[in-house]
C-alpha cells in the first residue's frame, strides 16, 4: 500500500517538472530563434548608414549627371526620383549646385534682357538724333526767311492798275504840275482810285513805316540782291516793320493825294533802288 501511494506521488511530480522543463525549453529556442533574425542596434544603424551611402551613389550617379547638365549647358531639368515624403531625394550638396545654377541662368537671362533693352534703346535714341538731324530748325527756318533773292528776270507786278502820271526821269527834270516846277523825280506816279487795294510787287521784307509830307503814309521793302522799293501815297496799312511779304500780297490802300499832288490826283508812288541808288522800274513791271 505505501509503495502504492509512492510511486503515484513521484510520477505527478516527475509530470510536473516535465512539463516545467518543457516550457524552459521552449522559451530558450524562442529567444535564441528571435535573437537571430532581428537585428542588433549596430546592424540597423549599418544599415541606415548603407541606405544613405546608397542615396548619395545613386545622386552622384544619374541624378548628379542631370545637375550638372543643367548647370553647365541649360538643358532641360530632368525630374529627380522623390521619397515617401515627397521630398526629393537629394542631398544638401546636390540641391545648392541646382539652386546655385538655377541662379545663375535667372541672372544670365535677366542680363541679356538688359543688354537687348539697352541695344533697342540705343538704336531708337541714334534714329531719334538722325530724325533731329534731318529736320530744319526754327533757326534754320528764320535764316532761309532772311535770305531774299530778287530775280530781275522774273521782274516786278504793278501795285497797283493804273497809269503812269509822272514817269522816272533822273536825267533831265520833269514838270510838276501842283508845285509849278522842274524837278528830277527817281519814283514812278501810277494813278489809282482813292480806297484802291496796293499790293506788294515782290517778295520782301518790311524793313521801315512812316508818315512823309511829300509822299504821305510810306512802306519800305527789303526784295534781297540789294534791291530796295518804297510805296507811297497810302492808308490804312496791313504790315508792319519785320513783316514778310508775299508777292501779290495787299499791303495797304490809296489815299488821298498828299498837297504836292493835288493837281496831279490820286496815284501811288513807288521807287525801285538798287544798292542805293534808283532805278527806272517800268523796265521790270511785267
């Protein structure tokens, strides 16, 4: 009975510490099998370090290639590989050789738009200057309107339609009539209505204005070449001195003969001078 009771109790205790032995067995293969596949702390900071190492030949590789493309020859950027983050994948070296490029052609590009703008602007200022050139001044306009040219050939127009009363005569003396006497007389008499238009009969330039006793209200034209001719016997003038006049253009009106012509009647006197002295006009009325 006791050796009964013995052996049954040693068998629950040798199931016991079995199965203890067991599960210590089974946690030491556990460990030891865990243990070799996960990797120690120096493995994953090698291979950490091998991925960047990895990166950084593949940037020096294909991407590196396309920055420098870039940077030396403004090619077309390429698109560079980007991580889960959406980063690229580049280092910090090759991202300042692209901003650095990046750069340099914004500055080259605005250069040469500076340099295009600066040419145009200069051609445009150089064809301005030519314009300026090539167009007359008011200078140069007032000076061509001071040089007068009187052409003989061309001759003079009547100032007015009428007939000659008292003729030129420098070589011998002529009656006059109102004075009752012999006189030289280096003008012409031209008789005309009283309130008659006088035009000019040449162009000229009015160079004197005035009230004489014998000849009344007076114009004096400067025709150029020398020449030199005075109206006389006139009213209400439309030029003054420094005015430029026209050929055919109206000048003034008869007036009523002054008293050295009251018998003679209304006229217009004129006087034709070449370089200071008269001359006969009725050789160039034409």
């Amino acid at each position: 009975m006791k050796r009964h009771k013995f052996t049954k109790w040693n068998k629950e205790k040798i199931s016991i510490y079995a199965s203890a032995a067991l599960v210590v067995c089974v946690c030491v293969v556990s460990g030891i099998y865990a243990g070799s596949q996960s990797p120690s702390k120096k493995q994953i900071i090698d291979i950490e370090s091998g991925q960047d190492e990895g990166s950084a030949e593949n940037i020096t590789g294909e991407e590196r290639g396309s920055v420098d493309e870039f940077a030396d020859g403004g090619q077309e950027e390429e698109t560079l590989p980007v991580t889960n983050n959406g980063q690229s994948n580049i280092p910090s070296d090759a991202r300042l050789a692209m901003d650095k490029a990046n750069a340099q052609s914004a500055d080259d590009a605005l250069a040469a738009d500076l340099t295009g703008d600066a040419e145009v602007a200069e051609t445009e200022i150089e064809a301005i200057d030519e314009e300026a050139l090539s167009v007359p001044t008011m200078a140069d306009n007032k000076s061509e309107e001071a040089v007068l040219h009187f052409n003989g050939e061309d001759g003079l127009s009547w100032p007015v339609i009428g007939n000659v009363i008292m003729d030129y005569s420098m070589d011998e003396r002529i009656y006059f009539a109102t004075l009752n006497e012999y006189k030289y007389y280096s003008a012409v008499a031209i008789s005309a209505e009283e309130g008659a238009p006088v035009s000019a009969a040449a162009v000229g330039r009015v160079t004197k204005t005035g009230i004489n006793e014998e000849i009344g209200q007076y114009v004096v034209m400067d025709l150029g070449d020398g020449y030199e001719a005075t109206y006389g016997q006139l009213t209400e003038l439309t030029v003054e001195q420094g005015d430029r006049v026209s050929k055919g253009q109206i000048i003034g009106y008869v007036a009523a003969p002054t008293k050295y012509y009251s018998i003679e009647g209304t006229n217009v006197y004129f006087k034709l001078e070449q370089n200071g002295t008269s001359v006969d006009p009725v050789g160039y009325f034409k």
